[in-house]
C-alpha cells in the first residue's frame, strides 16, 4: 500500500478522474512502480476551464482584502496541520526525502502568510495637480493567469503559482507537473477548504505542448507564469507574446561558486556539499560550478569528495537517506550522458558517476574536476547530483567564468574580504547572489534570473505586482 491519492483534474468545481479517459502513468522514483493513473484534459475540458476563469476573475477581482487574506492565511494553516500527508505525497511521486518535502510545506505556509498581509499593501499613489484636478495611479489585476508548474518542487511552485494570483485577485488555471500532480492538487485542496471559490482556481493535467498552445490562444488568459527549462520558455514567450500576454518566466541556471583562499573552507564545504546535493541536484538555483582559487583547489577538492561520497542514498521515505532517487528515468539518462561525455573529453572523476542499486532512479553524488570548458556539462545545466570543480588563479579570471554562460539565475561566492565582497556583488550577473551563504530566497524576497534566466519575480512584494497591471486616472 503507498496511500498515495487517486488523482484528478479539477474544473469549475468539479473532479474529473481517469475514468474513459487519457490517462498518465505516476511512477515512484524509488521504485520505477506504477502508483496512479492521472487523467488528461481534452480540448474541451481546456475550454470548461477558460469559461471558469473568466466567470472566477469577474468575482474574484470584486473581493476585499480582507477575503483574500482570510483564505490565504487559512490555506496556510490547513497545509501546516496536514504537513506529513502532504510531505509523504510529494516523496512518493518526485522521490525527495521526507525531511525536504516537509521543509517544502513550510516554504508555502510562510508565502501564503506574507501574501496574506501583502494583500493589503498594493498602494496606489495620489499626483500633485491643480486645484479642481486629480490623478491617481492605480493597480488592478490583470485577469485570469495560466500557470505552469515544474515537478522538482511539486509542493512549492504549485504554491507559488497559485498564491500571487490569489492575493493579487486574478483567477488561475494550474497546469502541474504530470510526473507529480497529487502535491499540487493537495495545496490547491487547502485553498479551496480555506474558502476560495472553485471558479477562481483551477487544475488542469495534459500533454504539455497541447494544453500551453490550447490555453495561451485563448484572449481570456491574460498572464503567463512558466518555471522550467529555459528551451521550453522561449516557445511559451514566443505563444504569449502573439497575443500581448504578461509572462513571468523562471528559466535555467548554472549556478557559479566562487571560493577563494581566504575563505574558512570547512564552513564552505560543510555548507555547500548539503546543498549541492539537496533534491538530488534537481535544483534551478544548486551550486553547481565551483571556481576555485588555487591556492585551496586540492583541498577543496579533496574536502568535497570525501563529504559527497559520505553521503547516504535511499528511498526518500527513509530517514537514514540523505539523497533521494533522481524524478524520473529521463533524468538518469540524460547526467549519465553528460558526465561520460565530460569524462571521455578529459575531466577527472572523484565519486560517483554511476547509477545506484538495481529499482528505482538513484544516480550517485557525483564530482568531476578540471573538467574542459568546451565539454557539454559545462554549458548546460545539468539538473543533478553533479559538482563541477575548475582551478583559477585570479578574481578576475573567477568573475569571468562566472559570468561566461547566458544563464544569471543565482551565484554563490565564499570570501572573508569585505571589499571583494562589495566587488563580487556588483559584477556577477545573477538574479540572486548569495555571498558566504546559500540563503538566497525567502517568503519577502524576489525570486527571479536575468539573462536567459528568465524575467519578472516570484515571491515577495514582487511576486503579487506581477500579478497586477498599473492605471494612471485623471479626473477634471
């Protein structure tokens, strides 16, 4: 028995199951098994959801501060209590440990809350005029938004999709991912227990390409909201932008770490290893690119090796397991590809560079040095439990090859020099840098990359604004 939920979609209050319809096989990564059978939206059913968005946006957009901050903070209380059964539904589907998805639970709880006072805080301004004239600018919610929701945070990205719509009074259309629809379906149960109106937001599963096209054509969508790949999010921006749609896009990144000599390396590596391999590297913001300052190369090296080959890989419901199996087989395949392709062009493996065990998806933590910058890994994004180690002799050698690739989504760097901190801040090009801490995201604070990263925020005040589009009124 998995317990695991029998799986739906969720249109103008209504659950559709699988029954005569389509269906998508979930798989436990830990397994490679077959736990449910996720029914897909027909062209119809798209249009069902459309016609609801429009009727929820009508009502929705009319509601109080006051209304919305009631069901957000009520959302936020119904996830906290029902934290293990939502936890234990995203380890079951996407594979994660138990200690991580409860720490995803808690990321929503804290987003719905600081969107729930939020709520009240989308100022307007009044303009200096002559007497016998006024002019006010105001922000109103651009309309229903469709969003897309990756599978390697299934409990947050659902959260974040559908709270700043919520709060900022759009209706939504969900589209999760299908290899992980029960964690977004729990969270958007939470929201309707708390007393959102079911016409407001809505859940749709299909294959990805049909369901964008189907709903992005579409003049009732007004917003597009779109975390994944960044190959993918150019064909989205390419669909909204034929009809002028908003879009907030969350590409790739290829995170960069700088660590330099001066830098207390048992603290680095302590904290970096962690969260290098948390999720099993399937992680847009993982550190990923170690630059290393020469001096402390070998030790660096030496020091990250022995912490990565330390670490113990299980099923993600066992709490003796440190790193979970990978989300899916394509995953698997594609870092297996990547490291032998790197290994065969010159770099130098350390640990790992194998699959783990004999069912399921594990890969092992991985570390490669002194890997060819031409080599494929060290272009895309690999999106797994693989460290990629590169001796450099100077700041500004470290600044280039931080900068070198189109991606700017985070950058990390480990220094105890206050200037080079200032210096370091100003000229890597990233959305997010966190400079000696891996803390670089929080319920207050814009998530969002530049570059082929993407544009636009989540999270914090920025989050609900993108949400909202800007009306200047006069009045003589």
């Amino acid at each position: 028995m998995t317990d695991y939920p029998e799986l739906y979609l969720m249109i103008a209050g209504e659950r559709l199951g699988p029954h005569g319809r389509a269906t998508h096989a979930v798989l436990n990564p830990a397994t490679g098994e077959t736990i449910g059978q996720l029914p897909l939206a027909t062209a119809e059913d798209l249009d069902r959801a459309l016609a609801t968005a429009a009727t929820g946006f009508a009502r929705w957009r009319k509601s109080s501060p006051h209304e919305r901050a009631a069901v957000l903070n009520g959302a936020a209380r119904l996830m906290r209590e029902r934290t293990e059964e939502i936890a234990r539904i995203a380890v079951l589907e996407q594979g994660k440990t138990l200690a991580e998805a409860r720490i995803e639970v808690g990321m929503n709880v804290g987003l719905f809350e600081f969107y729930a006072g939020e709520v009240f805080r989308l100022y307007g301004r009044t303009l200096v005029r002559p007497e016998g004239m006024r002019s006010t600018v105001l922000h109103e919610p651009v309309g229903p938004v469709a969003a897309f929701a990756p599978w390697n945070f299934p409990i947050g990205n659902p959260g974040r999709k559908l709270g700043a719509p919520i709060a900022a009074g759009c209706s939504v259309i969900m589209k999760a991912a299908e290899e992980t629809p029960a964690s977004a379906l729990a969270v958007l149960q939470c929201l309707y227990d708390a007393g959102l109106p079911t016409d407001v937001a809505q859940a749709v599963f299909g294959v990805p390409d049909q369901v964008s096209r189907h709903l992005l054509a579409s003049p009732v969508i007004r917003k597009l909201s779109f975390t994944g790949s960044t190959v993918v999010g150019r064909q989205l921006a390419k669909l909204a932008l034929e009809d002028f749609k908003r879009t907030t896009m969350e590409l790739g990144g290829h995170g960069p770490v700088l660590v330099f000599a001066d830098a207390d390396l048992e603290r680095v590596l302590d904290t970096v290893v962690p969260q290098k391999y948390r999720n099993g590297g399937q992680v847009c913001v993982s550190p990923t690119r170690f630059i290393v300052e020469a001096p402390v190369y070998d030790a660096f090296r030496e020091g990250f090796t022995e912490r990565a080959a330390a670490l113990r890989v299980g099923p993600g419901l066992d709490p003796q397991s440190q790193v979970g199996p990978l989300a899916n087989p394509r995953r698997v395949e594609a870092i297996d590809a990547l490291i032998r392709e790197a290994v065969a062009a010159g770099a130098r493996l350390h640990t790992g560079g194998e699959r783990f065990g004999n069912r399921g998806f594990f890969y092992l933590p991985t570390v490669l040095s002194d890997v060819p910058q031409a080599s494929r890994i060290m272009n895309e994004e690999p999106f797994g439990p693989v460290a990629l180690i590169n001796r450099f002799e100077s700041e500004e050698e470290m600044i280039v090859e931080a900068n070198r690739l189109p991606y700017g989504l985070a950058a990390y760097a480990w220094t105890s020099d206050a200037a080079r901190q200032k210096r370091l801040g100003a000229a890597i090009e990233a959305g997010m840098v966190g400079i000696n801490t891996p803390m670089i995201g929080g319920s207050d604070s814009p998530f969002g990359g530049v570059k082929w990263s993407g544009h636009g925020h989540e999270d914090g005040p920025e989050g609900v604004m993108a949400c909202l589009v800007t009306k200047a009124l006069h009045e003589g």
